[in-house]
C-alpha cells in the first residue's frame, strides 16, 4: 500500500522549518527529487486540504498561520507527538475501508511495532461482534495500532484493557470529564459510548505475530447525524466537554497513553494495569446480563478476575467467569 501524500508532507515539513522564511520552488524540487511542476501541484494540492501557502516571486513558499479549522494529517500529530514507537510511522488516509483490515495487510507485511494507520473517513468500520462502526469524514479519529508482543494468545485478552485504560487516560487529557470503562473495552461518558476498541490478532498456536489495536474515537461528531439506533448510545468528546477538541491533540495524547500502558504492562505485568481499569469501572455491584456467543448470564457483577475475565454472581449464587461477551446494564449503568 502507498503513502498518497508523502510528497507534500515533505513539503509542509520544509515549509515549517523555514518558519517564517520562504523556500523556493528549485530547493523543493532538488530536496525531494521532483519536477518544479509537480511542486506546483502538490503544493496546489496542500492548498485544497486547507494549507495557506503563498507564493512570492523571487523567494518562494511560505506557509502561513491560520486560524480556523486545524490540517489533521500524519506529519501534525508526529510533529508534536513525544512517543519513542507508537505513532512514529503514521499510515495516513483520506478515506480508507477499515484501519484495522488495513493494519492487518501491513502487519503480515512486516511494518515496525507501534505504525499506526489513520483514516479520516471508513467505508466499511468494523466493530465488535460483526457490527459495523459509523465513520463519517472530518470529525472523528480512526486509528489502528500495530502491536507486537511478546505473549501466547491466550494472553492477549489482557491487552484488551491496555488499550481500555489507554484510550480512558487519553479521553481525561484532552476533554475534563472522567470517562468510565464497560467491559471489556467500550469507553462511555454519562451512559453513552465516546470510543470502542476493536482488537484482531495474527497467530500460530503458541505464539502472537502481532495485535491491531483498533480505535474509534468521537470528537466532534453531532451525535444527531448518526443512524437513529446508535444516536441515543452515543456522544462526542465535544458534546460531553462543550468545546470543539482538536484531532490532532487526541490523537498525540491516544498514541502516548498507548505507549506508557503498553510499557507498563510489558516491563511490570498485568496488576497495574488492571488496577487502573478497575478505577475507571463503574459496574460493579449493579445488575448487568452479559450476552455471549452461546449464553446470556443475568445477575451481579462482582469485578473482574486476574486475566480480566468478568464474574457475574447469578441467582443461584454461583459466580460466573466470562471471557467474551457484550454487556448490556439490567437497570443501573454498566
Ligand atoms: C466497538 O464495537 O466498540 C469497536 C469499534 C472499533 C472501531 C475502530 S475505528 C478504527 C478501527 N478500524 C475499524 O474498522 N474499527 C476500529
């Protein structure tokens, strides 16, 4: 798969070195080994994606500084991102079919631990249990993670809620709300769902080759343009903090928390992981009836077990342990 746009990040990355200087139309074509016309055009291009470049005779390009709507592409969240490998090679896209099917080709290709791929709009998002993840252009942040750790399969459920607790710590930096976890990994604000985490894993028996963490995160999305069934379900970032967030900061701020958890987990196991998730989970003690594959469990939550499995204590008073399911609240919010 191609990179569309590498060209004129390039460019957008020399012009804001040049600060408020100018770089000519020869030095752009000498540095990344393309014609003067296609500078022009790629520069064209940068225009219509909403960069304010202007062209002076005998000096060249300088990009200046606007107000207004913020560029969300890959070289503004690296240029600001202090990551040491997640989010350090961006797979950036317009419009893609799902990040995470495309984090999957690349991982089977072989690209680094920590790539990400973003798309700002998805023709076919995926989230879980076959559901599809409403993915409209210009407001939103869909991103996939490519992880590779060194785990057996049987533990990469624990990693579910490494990116629970991640995307929970991000959505508190970027917005002053505290957002609360449903098991596994939805993440709500009030009762309603902010961001879903869809993880896919390629695998031998015995070994992981590598994770997609995906993410869908709603920033500033009218809740009122999604299909009715989901509008009463979900919120953005803006409609719970009020004020319109920036992309480009959610994004730095995900990629971070992804970072630190995932270290966390790797160099100290599970526990502080899981008690950073237990903080932010608000069901326990409250009626929930979990629905799984070929079951559905009515009863108490009692937390969640050392693996992360959920326990449900039913009416008979046995305490069911549940690895997978959908959770829905019988009553109080899950
Ligand atoms: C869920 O059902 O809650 C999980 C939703 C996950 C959606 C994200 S958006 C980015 C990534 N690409 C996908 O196709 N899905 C995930």
């Amino acid at each position: 798969m191609r990179q569309k746009e590498s060209a004129e990040l390039s460019i957008i990355r020399l012009l804001k070195e040049a600060g408020a200087g100018s770089v000519s139309g020869g030095d752009l074509s000498r540095m990344l080994g393309i014609s003067r016309t296609a500078v022009w055009k790629h520069v064209k291009a940068l225009r219509k994606a909403g960069y304010a470049i202007t062209a002076k005779p005998a000096k060249g390009y300088s990009l200046e500084r606007v107000s207004g709507s913020e560029p969300f592409n890959a070289i503004e969240i690296t240029s600001g991102l202090k990551t040491a490998f997640i989010g350090k090679k961006i797979f950036f896209y317009p419009e893609l079919d799902s990040t995470n099917s495309a984090a999957m080709r690349l991982g089977r290709d072989g690209v680094a631990e920590g790539s990400a791929i973003i798309a700002d709009k998805q023709t076919a998002g995926k989230g879980r249990i076959g559901r599809k993840w409403e993915s409209p252009p210009g407001v939103n942040l869909y991103t996939s993670i490519i992880l590779r750790p060194d785990i057996a399969p049987y533990d990469a459920q624990k990693l579910t809620l490494v990116m629970a607790v991640a995307v929970a710590c991000a959505i508190a930096e970027c917005c002053s709300v505290r957002p609360a976890v449903k098991w596994p990994n939805d993440i709500l604000i009030g009762a309603k769902k902010v961001a879903g985490i869809l993880m896919e894993m390629d695998a031998e028996a015995d070994h992981v080759n590598f994770i997609v963490a995906g993410v869908g995160l709603n920033i500033n999305m009218p809740s009122a343009d999604l299909p009715k069934p989901v509008r009463q379900i979900a919120v953005s970032l803006k409609e719970a903090c009020g004020t319109e967030v920036s992309r480009v900061e959610a994004a730095r701020m995900l990629y971070s928390n992804v970072e630190k958890w995932y270290n966390k987990f790797r160099k100290h196991g599970f526990a502080p992981i899981l008690a950073q998730w237990k903080s932010f989970f608000a069901a326990e003690g409250k009626r929930v009836i979990v629905k799984g594959f070929n079951r559905t469990v009515d009863g108490i939550c009692v937390g969640i077990d050392d693996s992360g499995a959920l326990l449900v204590r039913t009416p008979s008073g046995k305490v069911e342990r549940i690895i997978s399911g959908d959770v829905d609240a019988g009553g109080g919010s899950a």
